[in-house]
C-alpha cells in the first residue's frame, strides 16, 4: 500500500507564507503527476497546482505568482511554497500523485489533508 502524508499547515497572517510538504511511502515503483489541492468550507474540491515527473508544472489562476510547487524524486515528495497568501486561501489541502506499483498503470492516492487558515 502506499501512504501520503501531508505536514506545514497551520495559522498565518493575511500575506505571510507557508510551505507544503507531501511524502509518498510504501509500495511505489515509480511516481508520475503529484500535484496540491484544496477545499474550503461549503465549497468543491479545486485544483491548486500540479507538477509532472519531467517537472512541467500548472497553476490555478488565483495562485499564480503566489505559490510554487517543486518536487524532489529522491525522497518521493511533493512541495508548495505559498506566498503572499490571502484569507480566501482558507481551506483544507490535499496532496495526490499518480503511483505505479510495477510497470503497469498508475493509481491516483490522496493524503489525508492539511488545514491552512490565513488570517486578515
């Protein structure tokens, strides 16, 4: 089985910053995407950001030049650095990744979630 395990939330000001980490474990042959979302109260589930294993990476909008997502493949961890964060970053984030077990297709894991309040 695979594991992922999210750490770094917690409280923080209205343009401070936080850093995300995200570490992959347990049976894994290779890790494709890894990517960050969240979830804020009464709302959906939305993509925040995604990296692929060649490093090619996407933002959602509202991020954009805010939080950056790095990967390091030694250590099979995903990161978001976030700056400059508004209270409408408010949410639950969730880590995923695409892990394949053998030479065969990847399966999509979820970490458990991180709480990320950002006060005004």
């Amino acid at each position: 089985q695979v594991q992922l395990v999210e750490s770094g939330g917690g409280l923080v000001q209205a343009g401070g910053s936080l850093r995300l980490s995200c570490a992959a474990s347990g049976s894994i042959f290779s890790i494709n995407a890894m990517g960050w979302y969240r979830q804020a109260p009464g709302k959906q589930r939305e993509l925040v950001a995604t990296i692929t294993s060649g490093v090619s990476t996407n933002y959602a909008d509202s991020v954009k030049g805010r939080f950056t997502i790095s990967r390091d493949n030694a250590k099979n961890t995903v990161y978001l650095q976030m700056s400059s964060l508004k209270p409408g970053d408010t949410a639950v984030y969730y880590c995923n990744a695409v892990i394949s077990h053998t030479h065969g297709p990847g399966y999509v894991y979820w970490g458990q979630g991180t709480q990320v309040t950002v006060s005004s």
